[in-house]
C-alpha cells in the first residue's frame, strides 16, 4: 500500500517509458478530442522536489493546462503551501490520508474498525487542506471513499468549503439531501 506507487515511479527509468505514453495520452485527449476539462492527477506524490520532477516529464511531453495532486499522505498537508505553489489544487485521498495518519492497514480487519475518515486527527488535517487550498485560491475536492459511506462527513467538508466530491452511486441520493440540508442551514446564518 506505500511501496513502489504513485509519482515515485513515473520518474524511475524502470517506469518513465510508460509514464510518458500516458502523457502523449492526456495531449491527445486535449489537442484532438477537445477535452480540455480532464485535468491529470498525480497520485501518492510524496514531496514537492518529487512532485517538481513529475511535473517536468509531464511539460515536456506536451501536457498544458491545470494539474492536481492528490492529498493523501500527511506530508502533502503539512507542506500544502508549497506543493501549491507548483500543482493547480488538491484531490484529498482520505482512504489513504486515514491509513497513513493513523498508521494502520485499511485491509486489515483486525484493526480496521477501530477508525475511519471520521476521525479527529483526519479531520483536522482534512480541514487544513480545505483552508490551504481556499487561502490561495485553488481546486480541492475530495475523491476518498468517505463521503459515500458518512452523511454526515459530506456535511462536514460542505461545512468547511469543499469544491467537490465523488461519491458511489448508491450513496448520490441520500448525500445530496444531507448535503442540501447542510447548506440550507449554512445559508440561513
């Protein structure tokens, strides 16, 4: 789970051949079909001097327009400022923000129920992310499992400014009723 993955390996010479088709993939999505709206990400991205390299090979492959990090290692929170200063916004991971900040496996059944997304310390580094992004006007949303499964944990970052947030299909119905109650009572203050 926090082995070989993420921006780590789009540099490595062992991986950098096939990282660099998937940019001439996200060109091509750009320039030919129009897509201007599809925005890369880059994932498990652990420090800026990786994020820097990353963002190199992904300029000099052709790749314009906005990049986002994903948000899902506690050091991209702490360091926010900076990796801002070189990605267009944040995609908070909180499945992994949860396991790294917590230090536990969330394949592990054994431990697995003593937390999850809703926890203070996960929150509290959510919600930093959430002002670090909003402070220098940039995207943040959220793609974790989290909202999907907690009403109310999609009230608490609506609460906090979110931008946006995937969810399940299954969950898409009861979540936007939490989350327009949310903002009937934010807008009422």
């Amino acid at each position: 789970m926090i082995g070989f993955r993420g921006a780590s390996r789009y540099y490595d010479p062992r991986f950098k051949d096939a990282f660099v088709l998937e940019c001439k993939a996200i060109q091509k999505v750009h320039e030919v079909f129009g897509l201007t709206n599809v925005v890369p990400m880059v994932p498990f991205c652990r420090t800026v001097g990786e994020g820097e390299k990353v963002l190199q090979i992904i300029r000099d492959n052709g790749v314009q327009g906005k990049i986002y990090v994903m948000c899902e290692i506690p050091s991209n929170v702490i360091m926010a400022e900076k990796f801002l200063e070189i990605f267009d916004g944040f995609s908070i991971g909180s499945n992994d923000l949860t396991q790294l900040t917590l230090g536990l496996d969330r394949d592990n059944s054994g431990i697995a129920g003593i937390s999850n997304e809703k926890d203070e310390a996960v929150k509290e580094l959510i919600e930093e992310a959430i002002r670090a992004c909003k402070n220098n006007k940039k995207y943040i949303g959220i793609c974790g499992q989290a909202p999907s499964d907690f009403p109310d944990f999609a009230q608490f970052l609506v609460e906090k400014g979110i931008d946006s947030m995937s969810l399940n299909p299954d969950s898409v119905l009861k979540t936007k009723i939490a989350i327009a109650q949310t903002e009937q009572k934010m807008d009422n203050k």
